[in-house]
C-alpha cells in the first residue's frame, strides 16, 4: 500500500483519521500502533515478524542500556551497545546483503572452475534499510543520555513502526520524538497544515515523478544503444525523478505525522542548489547524512585528527552509505565517488571549511558544476551494473553521437514534457524557499498562493491520474 494509490487515500487513511480522532487520549497509540501494524502487513506480509523481532529486541537493549547508565557501568553499557549493533546489522546484513556476498563467492568459485554455493535467493523485506536504523538510534541516544528508555514497550513498537515514515523515511531518531511518543496534541490546525504538505508531497510525486519515469526507465534501460542526445535527456529526468520522487514521500511522510501531532524533521533542503558536494550532502537526504555523522563519523573520529584520518573516515562513511542503499558494487561505487568529491572539498575548496558560499558569477558556476557531478553519479546508482553504468557513460560524454532516438522521443508526452520543464526549475530556485515548510506553516501571501494554487488546480489532476490508475511505487521501497 503506497501514499498515492486509491487503497491508502480513500479508505486506509480516512478510517485511521477517523478512528485517531474520535479515540480517547490514552487509546491514541494503540490506534496508530494497529493501523502501522496493519499498513506494514499489507505489503510485507509475513516479514511482519522480522519487524516484530526488531522491535522487541531493541526494546530489550535500550531497557539494559538505561540501567546500565544510571549505575555508571561504562563497560557493560559499551557491551549492550555493541551487542545492539550487531543484532540490528546482523538482521539487515541477512535480507539486504546475503544474496550480494554468495554471488561474489559464486562468481569467484565459477572463475577457478569450482563448484559454488546451492542458494536460494532471499526476499528483502520492504523498509529494513529505514526502520533497523530507526530502532539502533534508540539504543544509542539512551547510551547518549539524549533520551530516557520507554516504560511501555507499545510507545517503542509505535516509534519503530510508525507507518508515514516506515517505509522509507525520514529516518527520525529518538531523541527528535521521545516527547511527542508520550505527550502531543492533536488539532484542527495540524491536520491542516499537515494535510496540505501531505497534498504537496503527493502531486510531487504522481505530476512530476511519476511522468517524468519512462523517459528515465528507457533510458537505463537501452544504454547500450543510447545515443548523446539520449543519454543527456534520461539522465535529466532521472535527476528531476529521484528528487521528486523521494521528496515527495518524505513531504506525505512529514504532513502525516503532522496530522497526527508529531513533527518529523525535515529531509531534503533544496539539494539541487547546493554550491559544493560537502553542501550537498546537508542538504540531500538529511536524516540519513546525520545518521551516519552523529553515530559513525563522529565515532571514528570525525575530523579531529589527521587529514588522512579525516579522509579515510569520510570514504569509510560514504562507502557505508553507499552499501546501504543496496548491495550492488554500482551503489559502492557511488558512495566513494562522492566521497571522493568531499575529500576533493577539503582540499582545495576552502570556503567548504569556513562554512561560506561563493557569490555571482562564482556562485552560478559552483552550483552548475556541482549539479553535473551530482548528475554524472546518478549515472552509476540507477545503472542495474557496472557494464551498464560504462555504457552509458560512454554514450553520455560522446561516444554514440547523434540525435534523440525516435523511441525516447515518443515518450516525451505533452504531460512529461511539462513535467521536465517544471522540474527543472528546483535547479534554479533559491536555496532559502522550501516550498514544503512554507505551504506546511508560513501564513505569508505567497504561502497563500502556493496553497490555492496547490489545492484548486495541482491536487485535483492528482487526483484523476491516481484514479485513472497511472502510478507507480516510491523508488526508495527498495533501499
């Protein structure tokens, strides 16, 4: 069950709204706790369980974290962190990366002319990625002292399974909702505001994503036989679709938490105007970028050391992030290329340092150059391999010259083409206009406009495509 089908918008979510709402105070979690519940069954099924086991054991964890925190016993509270990372790494590392490591011993076996490994290939739950992180933090920041242990273990399987944001984030650590999970309000105004960037969200996704995927989905798809032209045009609309896609969700996910009186943090800040990759990163999947800083980068040290120390944490964390969007050597790749350009940002861009921008002229050009390079690694993260990523590189930068293929440009429809056009506008657009906060809360003219406009002309052709059917699922519910 996606955000933007007819099952979770006319009927799931009415129902759950309704129940909330007319539910006394104390009977509010459980409301929520079932609907998640049953929101996750749907499409994980019997993978149900595995978020069950995840839930109940980091419960346990971070119950022994806090008493052995309040009687200062460092080294067993070292013990029961460790052991938290392994359980939780333990249960991602089986779904997620099994099947990668018995290919690599298969493929090598195959190499040397020995038999390999009889496998049957494991099913990835949906949202693993997302929610064993999710539950980790709560281990951590008790361990932290930055939140106190849940006394009803319903409050914790409510945080770890929370359906807006279970699936594929934001990724919201403890610390940001411990309050909110035992005491919040629930309000006209919030539903409001929450609906409206829940509204936002969805025409992100079903307007813009979703038409602009074809052109994307032809172009990785026949990268073999692309020609210049067409190489530049799908990883364009990929550009515009990964953004809206992801943002979109974690703008449905925001509002829905919203409605419900919580405030999930936000996820993307207008990435696509970032002047350095350092700043990109700050920008592009926040949560998932702070994650790793606060509980892998910083522990190894962060950039308190040497340089090479600080340079090898860097492409520690991002070749970790990079294996965590899938376990495919086209996602390592990724995450030491932009590793790479962070070290790069060390060296020889000293504003990157100091936390300062470029202005004018130079500001256009740090922006443009870094859009191409964020561009240029889409490349390798979409590609299904590493054969395919060479391929269209090679026809990218000129090796198949020509113009667009009869083919691509048939799905180049009225609709996709206005869709291109207008999400290439987030490359232009100011960093400091976040259209979801201001149409979520500002009370200005133009949050005005935006609403209007959002609510009389953007959601009512949502609406008609989802009933005519044409979506598609969230990119992420595969990481």
């Amino acid at each position: 069950m996606v955000f933007s089908s007819q099952t979770f918008l006319f009927v799931f979510f009415p129902i759950v709204l309704l129940l909330y709402a007319i539910a006394p105070r104390r009977a509010r979690n459980l409301v929520l706790l079932l609907a998640s519940m049953l929101f996750y069954l749907w499409g994980g099924g019997w993978f149900i369980g595995w978020l069950l086991v995840s839930i109940m054991g980091n419960w346990g964890f971070g119950h022994f974290a806090s008493k052995a925190r309040e009687s200062e016993r460092t080294k067993a509270l070292k013990r029961i962190v460790g052991l938290s990372v392994v359980f939780n790494i333990g249960i991602l590392g089986w779904f997620k990366y099994a099947n990668f490591f018995v290919d690599q011993i298969n493929g090598v076996a195959a190499a040397i002319d020995y038999q390999g490994m009889n496998w049957t290939p494991i099913v990835l739950p949906i949202g693993i990625s997302f929610f064993t992180f999710q539950a980790n933090s709560y281990v951590f920041d008790i361990a932290k002292g930055e939140g106190k242990a849940l006394k009803n273990p319903l409050d914790f399987a409510l945080y770890v399974s929370l359906f807006p944001q279970l699936i594929a984030g934001p990724i919201v650590r403890y610390h940001q909702v411990a309050t909110q999970l035992v005491s919040r309000t629930f309000s006209t105004d919030d539903v409001a505001a929450g609906l409206n960037r829940f509204a936002l969200g969805l025409c992100k996704k079903v307007l813009i994503a979703d038409s602009v995927s074809p052109i994307a989905n032809a172009a990785f798809s026949n990268s073999a036989h692309l020609t210049t032209d067409d190489a530049w045009l799908g990883i364009l609309a990929y550009t515009i679709q990964i953004y809206f896609d992801f943002s979109g969700y974690s703008d449905m996910a925001i509002g829905l938490g919203r409605i419900f009186g919580f405030r999930f943090p936000e996820n993307f800040k207008h990435p696509y105007s970032s002047a350095s990759m350092t700043e990109f990163w700050r920008r592009w999947h926040v949560t998932l970028s702070e994650w790793f800083r606060d509980y892998v980068y910083f522990p190894l040290g962060g950039s308190l050391g040497s340089k090479l120390l600080t340079y090898r944490n860097l492409i520690l964390v991002f070749l970790l992030t990079g294996f965590w969007h899938g376990a495919n050597w086209t996602f390592i790749c990724w995450g030491i290329y932009h590793g790479f350009w962070l070290i790069f940002d060390r060296i020889f861009n000293k504003g990157v340092k100091q936390g300062k921008r470029p202005t004018g002229i130079k500001l256009i050009f740090f922006r443009f150059g870094t859009l191409l390079l964020v561009m240029i690694g889409w490349i390798v993260f979409r590609a299904e391999n590493l054969t395919d990523a060479f391929a269209y590189y090679h026809a990218l930068f000129g090796g198949n010259t020509g113009y667009f293929s009869t083919a691509l440009l048939r799905l180049v429809t009225p609709q996709a083409a206005i869709a291109l056009t207008v999400g290439s506008l987030v490359f232009f657009a100011p960093r400091k206009y976040a259209f979801g906060p201001i149409i979520e809360n500002s009370e200005s003219k133009l949050a005005s406009i935006l609403r209007y406009l959002l609510v009389l002309v953007a959601l009512p052709f949502t609406i008609m495509l989802i009933i005519n059917g044409t979506f598609s699922p969230f990119l992420y519910f595969q990481f």
